[in-house]
C-alpha cells in the first residue's frame, strides 16, 4: 500500500483563529494542536499508549538528545525512532537549535560548521552541521523535520540578533538543500529575530522564498513576556502563509495558548504540564492547583470534575497529596497524565468554538482563569 503524503489543508476560521487538518501517513493531526514532548523517546511519567487515550495526535522528540543518548545508530538498528519507543503516531523532532542556547557554556558557533558541542554527558566533542542535523532526523525517521538553526537569548541587542537570524536562514536553506525531496515528510522553516519586527518579517520572507512545508516561530519562550511574545505574533500574523502550518515553538501555558491560536498558530509543544505534573501542579478547569499544599490533604474530591478522561477522576486530591508528600512515583505518574489530557481537552475545545465562530468568547472566558 502506498505512503500517504503530507497535506495541511485549513478547514475553518474565526477571525485569526484557524481550524485545520495535518495529513501524514502514521495519522492526521486536528489543528490547533499541543504535542507533548518526548525529548529522549519518551513523555516522562507516562506510556505512549496513555498519552494516545487522551487525544494526542503527535508527539515531539529532539534530536541532539537523542544523538548524545542512546545514539542514532541504536535508534536506526530498532527500525527508527517510532519503533525504538513504540509510538505509532506521527513525530516532529527538533533540530537541536534550542540546545545551541540552553546548553550555550558547552557549544560555540561556527558558520560553516555548525553548533560545536561539549557533550553535557561526558564531554566529547560533537558538531551538529544543518547537515548532520537532516541526516540524524532522517535517521530517525521523523515525520516533521525542524531546519537548523541558532535559538539566541533574549536581549535588546539589535545587531547580535540581526547576525543570529542571518545565520539561521543561511542554516535553513542549507537544512532544505540537505532533506531534499520526500512528498510523505515535512520540512519546517523557523522565523528568528528577537523582538525586533523588521528582523521576524525579514526572516520570514527569507524563509518563504526557500519555500517549506510549514512555518515554526523560534526565539520565544526564553525570557521575554507574555505581552512581548504575543506581540510578535501581531506582527507575523497577516504575513504567514496561509496554507501552510503555523508552529510557535516551546509554549506554552493554557492563556499563552488561547492568545497565540486568537494571533493564528496552529501548533504547540512545551514541557510546561509534564514537568509541572512531576512536581505537584494540575491544570485544571478552574485553574490551577498545586497538590502539595496541605489544604488538599482532607480534600476527597477528584482532581476536575469537568475532565472526560476515563481513569484520572479515580484518586482523590487527598490520596495524591499523599503520593507527593510519600516521594512515591505514582504521583508524577497520575499528574503528568492529568496535565497532558488537560492541554488535550483545551486543544478540543478550542477547535470547537472556533468552528462554532465562538472562539473570542471562549478565549475571553478561560484566558485569565487558565
């Protein structure tokens, strides 16, 4: 049977807000999206079947993890990394962009060779060319490859990240030319360029002109706030394409999420309700709530009343604010999971409102709760 090619057509619209359908051959992807992130071939705390009931259709890896540990000869002796982790849905894998910021004391930059790292495992050398970036995702067998790129810090510094966004356009078009053709993957583009708008109109133009399959916007999530961050999407939002997918890389919370899907995005990931659920916190319908406070402690009703999940409404806050307080892993299991079917429902329920042409009520409602 023959492999089905990547599609991305958008369904409906409310005002900015956009509906939409990402087709791939491992599954199709309802837009507005959230991704949980698998960073070293699993969502921490939880079994890939779990994380399919609760209405996930795409999960993200990230390849200079996984190239440091366990290492790309291991994952394509398994068959790729669907195999490797047992995940029949569709995989978007980061370059290792990001890693070239947060891991900034063990890398330098060279142009033409790449991101040069001191490996944060056992410091051996590695260097992640734009090129080697595509080999490994290929390797992999990614579904949605992320183009290489330098993810700067957040500074008011114009021109260091006016020479940020050219190198990672020069890395983008390099990334493109390295993936060559395949009409069953996808390709991103990342638009940089700090908070300066004439930069992220320059970049994305630049981008547009290589032509990808969607869309990411980079640089974001690394300091700045909320207002800033969403200003920047004012900016892109009627210069994006419009057939193409629109993905604001690492947010965020659930009002990041609401204010950036009113601004046009249509994909998401963070680590925001994983790593939160290992340390005590649940997103919930009426807010957040954090299980390790006492006053949970004699508190006998279920985490949200309002949630669909068929399992997660079995323990108590009581009992949980027992796990955490006992270090008992159960509890970063039972939250994690919470939090991952949270961000789904909310997903749902955006999708939703804007086909009803409701979703400005929607977002007015929930954005200060959330």
């Amino acid at each position: 049977m023959p492999l089905k090619n990547y599609k991305f057509n958008v369904i409906s619209k409310d005002k900015h807000s956009r509906t939409g359908l990402i087709e791939t051959h491992r599954g199709n992807i309802n837009t507005p999206a959230f991704m949980p992130v698998g960073t070293q071939a699993t969502v921490k705390a939880t079994f890939i079947e779990d994380i399919k009931k609760t209405g996930s259709q795409i999960i993200l890896g990230n390849t200079y993890h996984l190239m440091i540990r366990p290492g790309i000869d291991r994952i394509e002796s398994a068959g790729g990394l669907h195999e490797f982790m047992n995940c029949s849905l569709p995989i978007l894998t980061d370059s290792g962009g990001f890693q070239v910021m947060s891991l900034s004391k063990l890398n330098k930059i060279d142009r033409e060779k790449g991101a040069i790292f001191k490996s944060h495992i056992d410091g051996k050398k590695i260097t992640l060319s734009p090129e080697e970036s595509i080999r490994i995702q290929k390797g992999l067998d990614s579904d949605i490859v992320m183009v290489m790129d330098e993810c700067p810090k957040k500074t008011s510094d114009y021109k260091l990240i006016e020479k940020s966004m050219e190198l990672s356009t020069y890395w983008a078009a390099r990334s493109k030319k390295s993936f060559g053709s395949n009409p069953h993957k996808a390709i991103f583009g990342i638009v940089q360029g700090g908070l300066f708008k004439d930069l992220r109109l320059k970049s994305l133009k630049k981008l547009i002109d290589i032509d990808f399959d969607g869309y990411a916007i980079g640089g974001l999530a690394v300091g700045e706030t909320q207002s800033e961050m969403f200003s920047i999407l004012d900016d892109l939002k009627d210069h994006m394409p419009k057939n193409k997918p629109r993905y604001l890389m690492g947010v965020g919370t659930p009002s990041d999420i609401l204010g950036a899907v009113k601004r046009g995005i249509d994909m998401f990931d963070c680590v925001m309700p994983t790593r939160s659920g290992r340390t005590g916190l649940a997103f919930t319908w009426q807010g957040r709530i954090n299980l390790k406070n006492a006053q949970y402690q004699k508190d006998n009703s279920p985490l949200d009343k309002k949630t669909t999940n068929f399992s997660l409404n079995k323990y108590s806050k009581n009992y949980i604010n027992h796990l955490f307080n006992s270090n008992e892993i159960l509890a970063s299991m039972i939250l994690t999971l919470h939090n991952i079917n949270f961000y789904q429902e909310l997903m749902k329920a955006i999708r939703k409102n804007i086909e009803k042409g409701n979703f400005t009520e929607f977002h007015d409602k929930y954005f200060n709760k959330l």
